[in-house]
C-alpha cells in the first residue's frame, strides 16, 4: 500500500471533512464556538473560585456555630483556625468592601474564641490578621479584650493589646499603663515586660518617672534579682536623660517658630531670646556615680533610688547638653514635611545629610539619563520615595553646594561629604 493510500481519509470518518471545503468552514466555527464557551465558563467559574474565600469568613453568629459543633468545639475551633490561617497565606484581602470583609474576619476569630477561649494563639494571630494587616487596631483591642476576660491569668492578650498601644497606635496613655501592668501581674508573662512601662513613661514626657524606673532596674540587676545586664541599664538611663534634653529643646523652638513665624538660627539664639530659662533635670552622671557606688559597696541600691535621683536633680540655664554619645552636641536641622527647626544630635544630622545627598544625587543622574543635561538647580527638585513627589531641603538650611555643568552637590558644612 502507498503512502498515499495510507494516507487518505478513510470514507465517513472525521477526517473526510477536511477534503471538502464545507468542512474546514465547520471545524473553524467549531473552534469558535468552543474558545468561545470556554472564554465564557472561565469567566463564569473564575467568580465561583474566588466567592468562596470571601464568604467562607461570613459565618453564623457565635452562639449559633457552637449549638453546630456538637460538643466538638475545640476539634472545631481548631479547624477554623487553620482555615485561617490558609486563607491568610493566601489572598485575605481585596474582596469586596474592606470593611464588610474584615467585619466578617472579626466574627471569624469571634467564632473560634467562643468555641475555645483559651485558645492564646487564636488571639495572637487575630491581632496579626486585623490589626497589624488589617489597619483595625480598634477592632484587634476589641477581640483581644474578650481574650483577656477569658484568660486574665495569661500575659498573651494583655501583651498583645500593650503592642497595639505602644507600636501601633502610639498612644501612650492610661489604658497602655493597665495593660502592661495586668501583663506583668500574670505568672507566665517575661521579664523584661515590665520594662515597657518605663518605655510609655517616657514616650508620654515623664521622664522623671522613667529615670526612677529605670535606675530602679539597675538597682535589681546589680542585686541579681533582674536578668537586664546592669550596663544596658545605664545605656537606657542615658537615653532618657537625652531625651529629656532633646524634648525640653524642641519645646522652646516650637515655642520660637510660633511667636516669629521662622525657625531660629541656632541654640544660641534661643538662648538669648530668653527661651531657654534654668529647668529642673537629672545630673545623669552624678545619679551613675551614686548608683555604681553603692553596687560595688554590696549595699540594696533598690532601697535607696528614689533618694537618689532626687539628690540627682539640678537647675540648669540654657542650651542643654547632650549626653550620648559623650562629645557630641544638639544642633537644629530641617526635616522634610517639617516647618520649623528640629533638634538632631551632630552625628544624627550628619547621617541624614548623608541620606540626603544620596537621595538628590540620585535624583541628578535620573535628570541626566532622561534630558542629556544636568538641572540648572536643585531647588525644588522633587524625590521620588514610595510613589510620593517630596522635597529636600538641606539640612543646615543654608542651601547646597551645586555644579550645574558638572552636577556635582555638596554640603556646605561638609563639603568632603
């Protein structure tokens, strides 16, 4: 038999269609329609697969969830957690209205929390989901103080609610002091919780308060009844007193910008301008020398510190020093976004001249590569960080030095930078 003969469609059969030209119209329509239905099933299946991880989060009402668990109701929260979790790995968010959806995330965990309330990781995760994800904090504390109703002997919740306070919200206030305290009243919560309460004491301007706290956990350390290392005791001292310093500072220049409308020159002349008069700090290094002497007399220090800081305290007249590093200084830059001066330590403001000069020469080449030319000037000329346009003053707020024919920039006051 012939190749040709092997060849031929076989009479009747599917392929005979292609010897006609009738045929090769019928199978192109069929293509058509079959890309077409399959276009349309996609379309439609498309919505079907991504409905379910939207309303697999809208469940009944609690009380309604545990009557159908039949008496399984940690088999049951346990189930729905790793539901959870898989849908959060997954696409949790960007369907439907965000507010509908993490509505029905809150009654999600509310759900597992009534079927197990003492599940501690439901509520840890739950945070992550609303709050840290989410943008809900209000909604996280709710769901967390239900945990610490349940579980008021556990630091969990009371800790994970101190977190939204402290670092999400940065609210510094009453409700974060109680929420710290429940946490270190619990016999599971760690050491160093406590120590956030001296973080809230000084983020909310009682820096009295969080020396004496502080010098308080020194005290313990030296006595070995505190596992924080003496040494990091006395950096955290230090770092108080600095800002104390730093705060009392940006006050008066505050103060400065709001009656004359202009940043001031320097410490200097808020100084003068009488801005600056005697107020009430610590002697930071008479309250380590006091605090070290009596440790190394093998006396209870935790006794005596509040006595000590008291004998610590000093009036001091103007500009105020900085304290760490040893040497270094406050001066007055500009930030962007920020109007009037801001206090920066010379090595901060060293550092962020450096950030700064990358930035806008980084914004020069851009300029080059583009028109073939360097811009006359870069007043005004705009960075581009995080999808936002933002200008960039020099930081001394003397303007920068600037090469437009060669587009070399520099700082004035350090033109080696």
């Amino acid at each position: 038999m012939s190749d040709t003969h092997f060849f031929r469609p076989r009479p009747g059969g599917f392929f005979s269609l292609l010897a006609r030209p009738a045929g090769w119209v019928f199978l192109l329509a069929l293509a058509a329609v079959s890309c077409g239905a399959l276009y349309l099933q996609w379309r439609k299946m498309r919505t079907y697969r991504e409905t379910p991880w939207q309303e697999a989060f809208f469940l009944p009402r609690p009380e309604y969830v545990e009557r159908l668990a039949l008496g399984y109701n940690a088999w049951s929260a346990d189930f729905l957690f790793l539901r959870a979790i898989q849908a959060f790995g997954a696409r949790f968010y960007g369907l439907g209205a965000p507010e509908e959806t993490l509505d029905a995330i809150y009654n999600f965990f509310d759900v597992i929390s009534t079927l197990d309330p003492h599940f501690l990781d439901a509520y840890k995760f739950g945070n992550l989901v609303m709050g840290d994800e989410g943008g809900r904090q209000d909604m996280a504390l709710a769901y967390l103080e239900k945990g610490q109703r349940a579980n008021w002997r556990h630091h969990v919740p009371w800790y994970e609610a101190s977190y939204i306070k402290i670092w999400g919200l940065k609210e510094f206030d009453n409700q974060a002091r109680y929420y710290v305290r429940q946490a270190t009243k619990c016999p599971d919560a760690p050491t160093w919780m406590e120590r956030w309460g001296h973080y809230i004491e000084q983020e909310s301007g009682n820096f009295k308060v969080a020396l004496l706290r502080w010098a308080q956990t020194y005290a313990l350390s030296a006595e070995g009844l505190d596992d924080l290392s003496p040494k990091l005791a006395v950096m955290k001292i230090r770092t108080v007193a600095q800002e104390w310093h730093r705060k009392i500072l940006q006050d008066a220049c505050d103060a400065f910008f709001k009656d004359r409308g202009t940043p001031p020159k320097d410490l200097r002349q808020l100084n003068e301008d009488g801005y600056l008069p005697p107020i009430e700090v610590v002697d930071v290094e008479r309250l380590l020398a006091d605090l070290e002497l009596l440790a190394n007399a093998g006396q209870k220090v935790s006794d005596f510190v509040g006595e000590l800081v008291d004998n610590a305290m000093i009036m001091r007249p103007g500009p105020l020093p900085c304290i760490d590093p040893p040497g270094c200084e406050f001066v007055l830059g500009r930030d962007p976004g920020v109007e009037g001066a801001v206090v920066h330590t010379m090595a901060e403001l060293e550092s962020l001249t450096m950030q700064e000069l990358e930035v806008l020469r980084g914004e020069i080449d851009s300029y080059y590569k583009e028109y073939g030319y360097f811009p006359l000037t870069v007043d005004g000329l705009q960075a581009k960080s995080m999808g936002w346009e933002i200008s960039i003053p020099e930081p001394y707020g003397v303007g920068w030095d600037y090469n437009s024919f060669t587009g070399r920039l520099n700082s004035p006051i350090h033109p080696d930078f």
